[in-house]
C-alpha cells in the first residue's frame, strides 16, 4: 500500500514566480503511511516574521491530492495557505466513497 500525493498551487502572491506540480509517493510502513510534516518555530526568537503591521508576507494557496495505490481520484482533496509565518488548513474535502471511521 501506498499514498501518492499530488501538489499544485493554484494561487500565489505577485512577488512570487509559478511553480511547477509537485507529486510524491510514500510506501507504507507497519500499515501506516504518513504525509504529515513539522513546522515549527522559537517563539523567543526576535528575528522571525512578526505580527506588527509590517509588509503582508509573501503566500501561496496548494490544492494537496491524495490518493491510495494506484487510484484514479483521490480521496481526500486539502487546501493550504502559506505565509512565511504561518500554514493554515482552508479546507478538506473528502472523495466520493471516502467515509469518516471511528469518531
């Protein structure tokens, strides 16, 4: 088994140039596979972007596709916004047999 993911931006800010469709398959390992990564930052830390009212940092908008194995549509469709400071999840939305287990 494995995830395929598949990245495009579909909006950006105008300081930035295109970018090109970014995809990635992960093998699963113990049954679980992973896309989830880390971000993080030293709240101490006085050089990183703050929230004053400076210039708005440079951002992006990504549609993340992902699909299992060999699957034609994807299961799960995420949208993200980053900033230099910040990632935040826009939305989800699940593919049409996906269904919420457990919870």
């Amino acid at each position: 088994m494995n995830l395929r993911e598949r990245v495009l931006t579909i909006d950006h800010d105008a300081r930035m140039g295109p970018r090109a469709p970014f995809e990635r398959t992960l093998a699963a390992e113990r049954d679980v596979v992973s896309d989830i990564q880390a971000f993080g930052y030293d709240p101490n830390d006085t050089t990183r972007p703050g929230t004053d009212a400076g210039p708005v940092p440079v951002w992006c908008l990504l549609r993340q596709d992902l699909y299992l194995n060999d699957e034609p549509k994807a299961f799960l469709i995420v949208h993200w916004k980053h900033t230099l400071d910040a990632i935040r999840l826009v939305d989800v939305i699940p593919g049409e047999r996906t269904e919420m287990v457990g919870g």
